[in-house]
C-alpha cells in the first residue's frame, strides 16, 4: 500500500522481506521498502480555504466571530472570506484591520444608515464600499439617498452600495443611484403589482435572483446568502450555482444572526464545491518503531512507539 495514496501502512502491510532488499535509506526509514521494525501511517484533515482567482466571498459575522480575535481572523485565513462587512465601532473596525486578523480597508464594507453616515465616512474613510440596507423599507427618501451618494463621493473614494427585497419601482430610484443593489430577501415572493409582494414558504429565492437581474440588470453584481435561513434547507450549493449562471464572481453570507460554525463550514463546502474557494488538507505522516527490533515479534504484535511527525499542508479535491 501506498502512504501517498492516502492509506495507512502497518505491520501488515508493509514488506515483510524489504530486510533482504538492497535498499538506500534516510536515517531509518527505507526509500525502496519498509524495515520490520518500521511502521509509517499517513492521515490527511481539513486545514483551510482559499478564495480562487477571480471569486470573492464577503461575510457580515455575527459580534462573537468579531469579539474573539482568533475566530476574526479565521474567517479570512481558516474559511476563505476575502470581505468583510462592518457594522460596529472603530473599536472593531481597527481590530479588523489589525496584523492579528488581517482584513484590508480596500477589503471592507461598511454599513450606514441615514443618521450616521456623516461620522461613519469621517471615521473610516476610504473603504471599499459604504451600504444602506433596504432604503425603501426603512423610510429613506430618494432625495436624501442621492445625498448620501454624492456625499460619499466627495469625502472618499469608495463605492456606495445598497440592498432591497423587491425588485420593484419603488426601489427603483434607490437603484440608479447606487452602484449596485442586492437582493436581500431569503424566500421568493409573488408579485402582486406596483410595489406589493407576497412572501410564499417556498424558501427558494432564486427566482427572486433572477427578477432582480432581469430588472436591475449590471446593478445586480451580488446578492446575500442567509447563514440561518438557507442553511436548514441546504440551499448553499444552489444558491452559489445560481449566482454563478448569473455571472456572479462575488457573494455575500449574512451570517449576524447566527453563531454556528457548522453553518460557515457548510457554506464554505458549498463555496468549494461550486468553485468559489480551494481546499488545503493537512497530510499528517507518523512514523513508528517497534522497540523489540525483532522481526517475528514485532510481525505478531509488538510495542510500537512514535518517533518521529511530519506534516504538509496541501491542496485536495476532497
């Protein structure tokens, strides 16, 4: 058996005659065979993501992820997000872009709303996206939007962006301004006419994805995937195939409402399986000996002990 095929080697299955080859060894370990005395097991796990060229994942993590700097950083080096959302202080911001967790200014969103953008742009400046969510739902006025545009616009250099649960005309002037809007809604809906939506069971939003692309067109450049929501129904694979039809190289998982890494870890298997990220295992290789040295004791059983652990970080298809 082969330990670079993934499979263990033990004392029944190594060659119990490599002692009579003429081998070349490293240390104790043979290159050609294995020694009786000599057992080699090699096991591979999950290590991290990556994101793949050309793709882009964003997270908004629910505040746990962010007060643990550990689990902060490993939303960027463990589960492959590239972005990440803000929606706190500068307490946060500043931790977010510190050398323990990792995240760039160019890589951060940050959310605003119609009372706070003037201290949220004059705190974080140059990101690489300002977002009000749902403007319509929440009583912003056009006029007051637009505002906030060219607001954004003269103080920094960064892109304003915004989300809605109906691609209807009511949203619409919320469209134009922005330079780009998602759909934020985690069901499909039926519409009823003018700005009217009635939200079926059907948890399925991806024909809601397609009225809001046919609608909005480039505008639409992604959309948000519910960590709480779409997780139940295993929606994530379909979802990010989904986003992929509709040439979509850029997703978002809002994941605030929930504090489950079960979730991030099925949503970033989906995210791999569907070409968003690379997946790098940890190939453990542990190397024994029996400390009997002899060949027909150690064949029968005998006492193993570990020597010697090397470990290699590699890409799989697993």
């Amino acid at each position: 058996l082969n330990p670079e095929e993934g499979q263990v080697l033990s004392k029944d299955t190594k060659d119990k005659d490599a002692k009579d080859k003429d081998t070349s060894k490293i240390g104790d370990i043979t290159i050609d065979g294995f020694p009786c005395d000599i057992r080699i097991e090699v096991s591979y796990e999950f290590h991290h993501y990556e994101p793949k060229d050309g793709k882009v994942l964003g997270i908004w993590p629910e505040n746990r992820y962010e007060d643990d700097v550990n689990k902060f950083n490993q939303l960027r080096t463990k589960w492959g997000f590239t972005k990440y959302f803000h929606s706190r202080d500068e307490t946060i911001f500043n931790r977010a872009i510190s050398s323990a967790v990792g995240f760039t200014k160019s890589n951060i969103w940050v959310g605003i709303n119609k009372d706070n953008y003037y201290s949220k742009v004059a705190a974080f400046g140059n990101v690489c996206a300002y977002y009000l969510d749902e403007p319509n739902y929440n009583g912003v006025p056009a006029t007051t939007f637009s505002y906030i545009k060219n607001f954004i616009n003269q103080f920094s250099s960064s892109f304003f962006y915004t989300g809605d649960m109906k691609p209807v005309y009511c949203v619409d002037p919320y469209a134009d301004i922005a330079d780009a809007i998602m759909c934020t809604k985690y069901s499909d809906g039926i519409w009823m006419g003018l700005c009217a939506y009635i939200w079926d069971t059907n948890n399925d939003q991806r024909p809601l994805w397609s009225s809001f692309k046919d609608r909005y067109s480039n505008k639409n450049k992604f959309n948000w995937i519910s960590a709480k929501k779409d997780y139940p129904n295993n929606e994530f694979q379909n979802l990010l195939g989904k986003a992929l039809n509709q040439n979509m190289n850029e997703v978002w998982l809002f994941h605030d409402d929930s504090y489950n890494d079960a979730e991030l870890a099925s949503f970033c298997q989906s995210a791999f399986y569907k070409g968003f990220l690379k997946r790098y295992g940890l190939k453990v290789t542990k190397y024994y000996r029996c400390i009997e040295g002899n060949c027909a004791i150690c064949s029968e059983g005998g006492t193993w002990t570990l020597y010697n652990v090397i470990t290699d970080t590699i890409p799989t298809e697993y």
